[in-house]
C-alpha cells in the first residue's frame, strides 16, 4: 500500500486509482460500492485497533459495528483535516471508549446458581 498525503490517503491495489478521501466523498455522493471498497482497505487495521482497545474480541466485533455504522452515517461530516484512516480509526477507539464506559456503569453481576 502507498501512503499519501493527509487529504488524499492511500490507494489499494484493488482500486489504484481512487484515494480514501475521494471514495468516502463518492459514497457521500451516492455511490454504492465506495464505502464497502474504504472499508475492505482498512478493515484489518480497524479490527486491530479495536481489539487492542477493547480486549475482548466480542466486545471488539460489536465496537467495530457500531464504529462503521457510524462511519458510514456520518460520512458528509468529514471536513478533510486529517487523513480518512486517522478519522476511521479515532471512531473505532471512540466506540470502543463507548463500550467500555457503558460496562463499568453496568457491571454484570453473576446470578447465585441456588446451591449453598
């Protein structure tokens, strides 16, 4: 993969010629594949980052859901300051933060099995 710079990103082999900026902006415009094709490029790395955050690959799945979900709702927000990855990435971490707030405010508390 090449790296690009901060408004652009990088290309994938699989599609050398649209950046990240231009397929998250392609997706804002309507195009069905560019999103799936951003994430296909990064997931990986998305995964990674998640799970390392998290540490609980279920928690992690669930994190990753929540951050492309998001992602992909708030793509006409991105204003082009940073590169897409960072913007990706600070979403997955966020979600993951999300997470992990929501089970320290809800710890789960195991059920007595009825045996003394």
């Amino acid at each position: 993969m090449t790296s690009g710079d901060a408004q652009s990103g990088p290309s994938a082999p699989d599609n050398p010629g649209r950046t990240d900026a231009e397929l998250l902006r392609a997706h804002v415009d309507g195009d069905p594949q560019a999103f799936n094709d951003l994430i296909r490029r990064h997931r990986d790395r998305l995964w990674a980052v998640a799970l390392r955050t998290i540490g609980d690959r279920e928690e992690a799945a669930d994190a990753v859901q929540d951050a492309l979900l998001s992602a992909h709702r708030g793509a006409a927000k991105f204003r082009g300051e940073s590169a897409v990855t960072t913007w990706l990435h600070r979403i997955v971490v966020n979600a993951c933060l999300d997470r992990i707030r929501r089970r320290q405010a809800h710890p789960t508390v195991p059920l007595p099995d009825g045996t003394r």
